[in-house]
C-alpha cells in the first residue's frame, strides 16, 4: 500500500484540510478492494521534493477539489503523470479533517 499525506483544499469557505494515513492511489483500472471510499481522479501534476513525491490531484465526484497524496516511497510502486486517469481509496477511521 501507499502510505501518504493528503491535503483537500477546495478554495471556498469552510475548507479544512484532510490528512490520511494511509490514501491509496491507483490506476482508473486498478482494484482498490477493501477501502470504504473509492474516487476517481486526474493527475494534475507531480512535483519531486527530495525522496517524495507530491501529486495533486482533481476529483471530479468531490466537487473537483484538488487533492494532494504524498507519495513518501515512490521507488517501490508504479508513477503517476500529469493527465494520468487514477483511482483513490482510503477508509474513514484513516482520516482526520481539521478546520481553517
């Protein structure tokens, strides 16, 4: 699994950010069994910080929010660019929204 951070920012009032232990990101194709919430999404970009990487992504279903998953160990699996159609999952205990 991908072990991530991510950050929901809509940009309208009332946003908080979104942190979640575990956010698993796959391909539009890909299975994602197991996971209570499962969304899809475009890659919007990707953007290399050191050992990390950053990908933000639109999320049509989530009123095309933007979100951005951290990938902290992206040698082990598969990369994701820009215009990559993909696949979100992660369950709600694995998420915390704090308000702004």
């Amino acid at each position: 699994g991908l072990a991530a951070d991510a950050t929901l920012a809509t940009g309208k009032a009332g946003t908080g950010a979104v942190r979640a232990e575990q956010i698993r990101v796959a391909p539009r194709n890909g299975r994602l069994d197991g996971l209570e919430t499962v969304v899809d999404g475009l890659v919007d970009d990707c953007i290399f910080e050191g050992e990390r990487v950053v990908y933000e992504i639109r999320v049509p279903q989530l009123g095309d929010v933007m979100m951005r998953v951290f990938d902290h160990d992206p040698e082990s699996h598969l990369q994701f660019g820009p215009g990559d159609a993909v696949r979100l999952g992660w369950n709600a205990r694995d998420m915390h929204v704090f308000a702004r």
